[in-house]
C-alpha cells in the first residue's frame, strides 16, 4: 500500500494553510514540518504531502492523478468537500455514490487552490 501522496505547489503557505484546516476533518496532523515539504497523517491511513518541486521548475497538475482522502462515514465525506469548497477549492462533482445500484462507494471530488485533484471517500453501508 501507499505510505504518502506528494502535491506539488506553486504557493506553498496557501497550500500549508488549505490543507491544515481540510485535514484536520479526519483528525490529520502535520508528521514533517519543513520549508519546502510538508505531510500530514492521522495513522488511521497513509499521508498527504505538498512540496515545492525538487528541480526549482513550477508545478504542474498530473493528467489523470488524483489524491484519495479516506473517511470513516459518509457524512465526513460530506465535510470534507464542504470544508474545501469553503476554502477555495473548485468543485468535480459533489457527494454521492458512485459505481451503480448495489456500489456502496460514496465520494466527492475537487480541486485544491493549485489544481490537484482529490476525493474524498467512503465505502460501506450508509
């Protein structure tokens, strides 16, 4: 399995402060604290990290990549896409189920400040 997903940014204090308030819904803290990389876990599941990119270049979205935010219910799933969209993250479709009738996979997706693109997630009975 995945210890951490990396996200590149371009504003490394919008990015520190988007994801300190979106992370703390699911109890994650910061577990690396540096000038040009931060992670954040909550030991339930691995950890989300942003960083200034290594090579000095701009970072840029990843066609096709995407960060996927675990939750333990379907309500926190409900929180963190409102706890985004508060903080300035775009909407890429709202809470719901996804993957026919009998799919107990519930998400919502969006974009931080910078672009990346998350989910948030559940799967389980309601």
């Amino acid at each position: 399995m995945l210890g951490y997903v990396s996200l590149g940014t371009n504003d490394f204090e919008r990015a520190r402060d988007f994801y300190d308030d979106l992370l703390a819904v699911v109890g994650a803290k910061r577990v690396w604290d540096s000038d040009s990389f931060i992670a954040w876990s909550n030991a339930a599941a691995g950890g989300l990290a942003i960083a200034k990119p290594y090579d000095g270049e701009p970072a840029t979205v990843g066609n096709g990549v995407m960060a996927a935010i675990a939750a333990p219910d379907r309500a926190t799933v409900d929180k963190i896409y409102e706890k985004a969209i508060a903080l300035g993250a775009a909407d890429e479709g709202g809470p719901g189920l996804r993957g026919g009738d009998d799919s107990t996979f519930y998400a919502a997706y969006f974009r931080d400040p910078d672009g990346n693109k998350l989910n948030a997630f559940y799967m389980g009975p309601a």
